[in-house]
C-alpha cells in the first residue's frame, strides 16, 4: 500500500488541496512503520512545496 500511495502522492502533487486529501487517506491506511516511511518520503519530494500541509497532517495522527 506505501508505494500505491506515493505514486498517488506524486500524480496529484500539482494541485495543494488533492495532495492534503491524499495524504489524509494514506496516513489512515496505513501501519506505524509504514507512516514513518511515508512521512520521511514525502518531505524529501515535497517538503519545500508541502512542507506545512505535511507537518498538520502528521501532527492530526500523534
């Protein structure tokens, strides 16, 4: 399931709302050891565009 939600991750990057909704529904999927990996993953690809989405989102799961 992690590498289905980066390739999601990465086609829907263009647009800052479906990136949010995304990662929303990935970080509800998936196990602990997964989020980490998804969470390093996505701030380094998107952290200098998403870097504040990816923070409140990861915040809302602790």
């Amino acid at each position: 399931m992690l590498e289905y939600f980066k390739i999601i991750l990465s086609k829907v990057s263009f647009d800052k709302k479906l990136f949010e909704r995304e990662l929303r529904k990935a970080i509800k999927s998936l196990v602990e050891d997964e989020l980490n990996e998804l969470k390093n993953w996505c701030y380094a690809q998107f952290g200098k565009v998403y870097g504040p989405i990816i923070d409140r989102q990861f915040v809302l799961t602790q």
